[in-house]
C-alpha cells in the first residue's frame, strides 16, 4: 500500500508540473498601423478582418504633436491618416494583414486614392519592429507583381501614433447612410468580398 500511495504522489506531482490548457499563456496580442488615403474606409476594410479586434483612426508620419483633423487635411503636418489595428496573430498574421492591405487600395498613385489628393493620402505602412519591416518589404514585392505600375507605398518606423478625434473613429459604422460611406465605401466593401479580399 505504501508503495502505491507513494507512486500515486509521484504521478499527481509530475502532473501538477506539466503544462495544461488551463496554464498555457494566452495569445499575446500585436499591432499594425496602415495608411490607404482615407482612414474612415481603411478602417471599414480592415473592420471586416476576423482577427482584428480593434481600430483606431489617427494620424502618423508627420512632424506636428497632437495634429488636429483640420491641421492634417491641410497637408501642412506631414501625417497621413491611418489607422493602427489590434490583432490577433493565431488567427491573422501580420503578412495577411500586409496583402490585405495592399489588395485594399491602389498603391501605385501618388498622395491620392480617388478624388482624395494630398501626401495625408499617402499610401504607407508604418511598422512597429525589424519583422514587419521584413514582412511589409516582402508584402510590397509580391503586390509589384499584381501591377503594371510601380507600387509608390512607403514602408517606415512608426514613430508616433495619435488617435483621431472621436467622431472619426467607427465612421462607416455609425454612419452607413452617409454619402461618403454610401458611394465609396459600400461598393468597396461589396468588391473586396467578391474577391475573396474580406470574408464578413
């Protein structure tokens, strides 16, 4: 009996010290920043990722602390607006993230996308660390081959990310019927599912 009650103690320890589903860590969750011209449509694309569970429409790339939407739209600040996704990467990669976005836009035209004309249009990605860099390099590579056109995407540190003001932020979906939403955005969205782009 002793011998038993002794070899269950060592099989109850040595199952304390194994790892388990309830012990394992979760997902560590990361982050993107993108810019394809307006930031209410690049957060409406990307709203439609599973994976991503978060947005925030906001300005980057420029030289100017708290810029205000007035401020950016006058092209004076150096910011593009953007957004910066919260995803997570056991089910979207940074890479999917990376060919959404350029399948999303038209990369190849300068500080424009559609009638919207200034470097705060700029088609850029703004990475966090050496592996999006990596990432977003190969990214605009295989995008090349998509186009006859020379892709002009930036791919540079983000240095500062500012949130824009509130009213921006959710904009498709708080204002679907808005004409913006209904005449560029909607079809957008309508298009990107048709080719596999977005999948909800």
């Amino acid at each position: 009996m002793k011998r038993f009650l002794s070899a269950l103690a060592a099989l109850a320890a040595l199952f304390l010290m194994s790892p388990t589903a309830s012990s394992a860590q979760p997902t560590k969750h990361e982050f993107a920043v993108f810019a394809t011209g307006c930031f209410w449509c690049t957060e409406a694309v990307f709203q439609h990722v599973p994976g991503v569970l978060h947005s925030v429409s906001g300005y980057a790339g420029g030289t100017v602390d708290h810029p205000t939407y007035a401020q950016v739209s006058a092209g004076t600040t150096g910011h593009a607006e953007c957004i910066r996704l919260e995803f997570d990467p056991a089910v979207v990669s940074y890479e999917k993230l990376v060919e959404i976005f350029f399948a999303s836009h038209d990369p190849t035209t300068l500080n424009r996308q559609g009638s919207d004309e200034g470097t705060q249009y700029r088609s850029a990605i703004f990475y966090t660390d050496a592996a999006q860099q990596r990432a977003a390099a190969r990214g605009k590579i295989a995008a090349q081959a998509k186009h006859e056109d020379q892709i002009v995407t930036v791919i540079e540190p983000l240095k500062k990310f500012w949130p824009a003001e509130d009213y921006h932020q959710d904009y498709f979906a708080k204002h679907p019927d808005q004409a913006y939403c209904r005449f560029v955005i909607k079809p957008k969205l309508s298009k990107l599912r048709d080719h596999g782009v977005i999948t909800k």
